[in-house]
C-alpha cells in the first residue's frame, strides 16, 4: 500500500508540515539573528519531530 493510501496519511503529513515549519521557523531566527527565540523554537522543534516520530511508527505498526 502506498502511503497516500493508508487512512492515517492525513496525520502523517500534518506531522511532516510541523517539522518542516518549525525546522524552517528556526533556520530563520538563527539567520537573523533573533537568538532569544532559539530555545523556544528549539523546543517546538523536538515537539515536532517527536510527534513526526510517533505518527510515523503508527504507520508502519
């Protein structure tokens, strides 16, 4: 089955948005140079990864 067919794709890619938001959210603020945002941004982005992560493994299960 291809991904786009598994009825939990929906999830998978809103999980997939996240990450690349929040990675994109913070290669910005280091390129200008807001390093106050940076452990926010971090943080939102090991939330986004971890639920990427965790939507990702129910796929596969």
């Amino acid at each position: 089955m291809a991904i786009e067919d598994h009825p939990d794709y929906p999830k998978w890619s809103d999980a997939l948005d996240q990450l690349v938001a929040a990675r994109d959210a913070m290669n910005e603020a280091k390129a200008c140079g807001h390093t106050a945002e940076l452990p926010r941004l971090q943080a939102e982005l090991e939330r986004a990864f971890a639920y990427y992560n965790k939507v990702s493994d129910e796929i596969v299960d």
